[in-house]
C-alpha cells in the first residue's frame, strides 16, 4: 500500500527547478512509477505529507503567513531569461542531472 493518496485535482501548480542527491532522484522516479503519478505530484504531497508533521513549523507558518516564495514576476523573468519566450528545455533534465520543474 502507497503512502501517498491519489491526486487530488484543482490545485495551482508552479513551476521549480532544483537539483536532487542521484540516490533521491533515483528513489523519486521509482515511487513515481510505483503509484503511476508524474515525480511532481509525488514531490508535492511528500511536502504536505512531511512537513504537516512539524508541529513546531506548523506553528511558526500560522504565525508567519506571508509568501516566502520568489515573486512570479522574477520568476518568469528568470525562466526566459529576458521577460519573453520560454527556454527550451524547461521540464526537462539538464546534462548535469538537473531536474527542471
């Protein structure tokens, strides 16, 4: 049985570009592929699902309601990289393993 439940639909999704230790990107695409789910989805509910345990985070967040995520003008900005089209490839994996949310 998965720990992770369904997708549940009508969120808002955003787009984030990181990079992952190989064992965890390994083990992201595995999981994904074990409850036939895109590695997104499975990065998002392990963050509702981890971090809901925090009660120490869960406090300070109600406390601390404001954004503290880039703002999407910089952010859109950053993914053309001049305000315009899109770069190719976002969404992709980069030659250096990168994942490119």
């Amino acid at each position: 049985m998965s720990l992770i439940k369904p997708r549940a639909r009508g969120k808002h999704l955003v787009q984030h570009r990181t990079r992952l230790d190989h064992e965890n990107h390994e083990t992201l695409h595995a999981y994904a592929v074990f409850i036939a789910e895109e590695p997104e989805y499975v990065l998002n509910e392990l963050i509702d699902t981890v971090l809901a345990k925090d009660k120490e985070f869960v406090n300070w967040r109600r406390e601390h309601t404001e954004s503290f995520a880039p703002r999407a003008a910089a952010a859109r900005k950053n993914e053309t990289g001049h305000g315009g089209r899109r770069r190719p490839g976002v969404g992709a994996l980069s030659s250096a393993g990168e994942a490119r949310l």
